[in-house]
C-alpha cells in the first residue's frame, strides 16, 4: 500500500468523453471552436466577466502574475508543496 496526499479526484462522464471525442475527430486540436465555447460555459458557471483557456499551468500562473499586476523587484508567496512553476512564472 502506497501513501500519497490525494490533490483531487476528477469526475469524468460519457458527456465529457464524447466532448473530447468530437474535438479529437475534428481538424482542431488547438484554438478551435471549442476553445471560446468553453471560455463562455466557465465564465457564466462561475459568474466571472469573462475567462481565458490557456494550454497549461505555466501560461496560467504566468497570466495570473500579469492580472496581478506583479512588475520586477515584486514579492510572490507560494507555496513548499507546489510545482516549480508557481514561483517561475514571477
């Protein structure tokens, strides 16, 4: 038996699945029209003025920093427990 800190558990169903499967069938894997669909669904579900996709944690974090308005010399706090980018992305 294994110990691990569990981060999260994701709940995958066959509407997600066939969601996936119509854009991996598509002629767009990136910035297709799936993209701003998504933008729209995650910013209306969580009440924000708009939202942005990004391709993964690094462009987030980085983004984050930005709308932020972190600028050189700033101090970022981050955390022991988290990947290396959350403190390279300042």
């Amino acid at each position: 038996m294994s110990s691990f800190i569990p981060y999260g558990r994701q709940a995958i169903d066959d509407a997600d699945i066939a969601a996936m499967e119509t854009v991996l069938r598509s002629t767009w894997l990136t910035q297709g029209p799936a993209v701003p669909a998504f933008e729209q669904v995650l910013y209306r579900r969580c009440d924000l003025r708009n939202a942005i996709a990004v391709s993964d944690a690094t462009s987030a974090f980085r983004i984050a920093c930005l709308a932020a308005g972190l600028v050189p010399d700033d101090r970022l706090w981050t955390n022991s427990n988290m990947f290396v980018t959350s403190a390279d992305c300042a």
